[in-house]
C-alpha cells in the first residue's frame, strides 16, 4: 500500500501550526519557530469578523487569541470540529471566551497570569494618584496658557497617606496592589471570598462585606474579574453608599462598573474621582464621561509595558506549546 503510506508519512511530517489573530509581540512567534511549531499571526489589531475567524483557525491545531476575539459556542464548535485543540488568551481576563462551553468540548483554554500582576497593579497606583492629585487637568491646564504663577489654592487634589484604601478583588492583581501601599501607611480593608492571610498579616487589612468598603474607603480600587456576579458590581445603589471624596479605581474589566451610573455621579459630585483604564464596550466610552474633568481614562493599557507584554507572548506561545505535545497546559483555567 505504497499511496497510504506516503500520506501517513506527509501528515506525520507536517509541522503544527498555530494560527495569532492579531499582532502581539514577535517573541511568541520566535518561541513557537523555536519549537519547530508553524506560526501565522495577522498583523493588525482589530478583531476578524467571525467567518473570517473561522476561514483562519480551521488548519490550525492552537489559536492564541486576545480579549477582543469573542470565542463563543459557535466559534468552539467549529474549532473542536477543525481539529483546532486550544484558545490559548493572550490576556489574564479570559470572559471573552465561553470557558464552560469549552470545557464541555474538550477544548483548552489558557491564560497569562503572574507576568502582569506588578504591571497591572502599578498602572492603579498611576491612575490612582492621577486622580488625587489632578495630573491630566494639571497638564491641560498648563497647554492652555493658563499657569500664571505659584496660587495657593490651584488644582487642590486629595492626600493618599494615611487614607482608608478598599481593595475589591484580593487576587493577584489586588494583593499586589494593596502590598505597594505600605509607603502610604493606608488603613486598607478587603473584599473577597477567601481570607487573604497576606494583606492581613502585613499591611492588618480587613476582610469586609461590599458595603462596608464602600461606605468606608478613600479610594476604591477593582481588581475583580468580569463573572455573571460581578456584572455592574458597582451601580446607582453603590454609588451612594461612598462617600463624596471617593476616588474610583478600574483597571479590571469595564462592566464591572454600571459606566452610565458612574458618569452621573461623577457629574453630580456623587463621588470626587475615577481613574478608568477599561470600559463597558470598548473602544466605546459613555460620552457624558468625555464631558468630565473629574475623570482620567487610560486605553486598556494596564499590562502594556515592553517587559511585561513580551513576557505574556512568550507565555501564550508556551501553552500552545504544551497543547501541541499533548501535555495538559500549564496556564489551563479550568
Ligand atoms: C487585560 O486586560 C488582561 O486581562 O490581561
Ligand atoms: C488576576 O491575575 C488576579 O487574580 O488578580
């Protein structure tokens, strides 16, 4: 049977190939050559369309996709049914991927966790004193001509020492975050689950219920991912329970915060402050919170350092990696 097994030996030799949907850093395609894994990555950075999704990831064996990619059942099915073996998600969010569904189908899914934390956390403490201390409208201020000299009540801002800081969220990211408050000596309290022995014995932080926190912090930072649960975890009725020099942290995922309450009770004094680097659809951002100028905004740029992005390409293409020798991959999220 000389033709049979010229084709057993043609697809034995064929190299693995995984297929990135947009442009990421090269070092995951160097990673991948380095392995002998064909790569193809898109280079743009807009999402494709779902046929053209498709049309892609059909003669791939592992996708590396980012959070902008909606992977949905439809787009599982026609991956399990293509031979495609895993979504592996070039971000440590993975809601843009329909992770039970996947499960169900056999189908890895991989993040990029630990590589970000530090990054990500500092880009809080950036909005953060971006927001107490009215950087952006300082800069603006001194474009449009306005600096006449020193006055002794321009641009007043808030004091972070020795404030009350509410960490909703004390995974990674969050512990991180609350342990870089120790210059500041911060009375720092905690939402979560599980008891964080860390922060507790640490920094003393407090374990409380969402209310309390609200009702209690200085500054509110969200480091919680984007669930069923944590939809629109901060609305109308939270709002009111913070206080009116509150300042609003997010560099979680958008919807997290109901963003058409957030712009209202920024504009009404509600609260004093936010400092936002995600949003609820976007690249598109409740207007009202352009009109603001109690408000900075970050695009979605809370992991992107060179060091840090290169480190979850390098990350990503590892767990493809994995996925193509069969191993169970070590980023797998369910
Ligand atoms: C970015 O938002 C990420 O989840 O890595
Ligand atoms: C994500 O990395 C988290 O657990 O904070």
């Amino acid at each position: 049977m000389p033709i049979k097994y010229f084709f057993a030996e043609k697809k034995r030799k064929t190299m693995a190939k995984v297929f990135i949907t947009q442009k990421i850093p090269n070092a995951a395609i160097e990673y991948l050559q380095s392995h002998g894994i064909d790569a193809i990555m898109r280079n743009e950075v807009f999402p494709l369309s779902k046929n053209d999704l498709k049309n892609n990831i059909k003669n791939a064996d592992v996708v590396i996709c980012l959070l902008t990619d909606i992977i949905d059942q439809e787009i599982i099915d026609f991956a399990v049914d293509n031979g495609v073996k895993g979504f592996c998600n070039y971000a440590v969010g993975y809601n843009n991927i329909d992770v039970n569904y996947a499960k169900k189908r056999n189908i890895w899914v991989t993040n990029t966790p630990g590589v970000l934390t530090k990054t990500t956390a500092e880009m809080a403490w950036a909005l953060l004193f971006s927001a107490a201390r009215r950087i952006v409208e300082a800069h603006k201020f001194i474009l449009d001509g306005k600096f006449r000299g020193w006055e002794a009540t321009l641009l007043l801002g808030y004091d972070v020492s020795g404030k009350t800081l509410g960490i909703i969220g004390a995974g990674r990211i969050g512990t991180a975050f609350a342990l870089m408050s120790a210059g500041f000596e911060m009375n720092v309290l905690y939402v979560d689950e599980n008891t964080n022995s860390i922060l507790e014995e640490k920094l003393n932080a407090k374990k409380v219920d969402l209310d309390t926190l609200l009702k209690k912090s200085d500054f509110i930072s969200l480091h919680t991912p984007l669930t069923p649960e944590t939809k629109y975890l901060i609305n109308k009725d939270k709002f009111n329970l913070m206080k009116p020099n509150a300042i609003l942290i997010n560099t979680s995922r958008g919807t997290v915060i109901n963003e058409k309450d957030l712009a209202e009770a920024l504009k009404s004094k509600k609260i004093a402050y936010a400092g936002l680097d995600v949003f609820e659809n976007e690249p598109l951002i409740e207007k009202e919170l352009l009109n603001l100028g109690n408000v900075v905004l970050a695009p979605h740029i809370a992991s992107g350092t060179k060091e840090t992005r290169d480190n979850m390409a390098i990350m990503a293409a590892k767990n493809a990696v994995d996925i193509i020798q069969t191993k169970k991959p070590q980023n797998n999220v369910y």
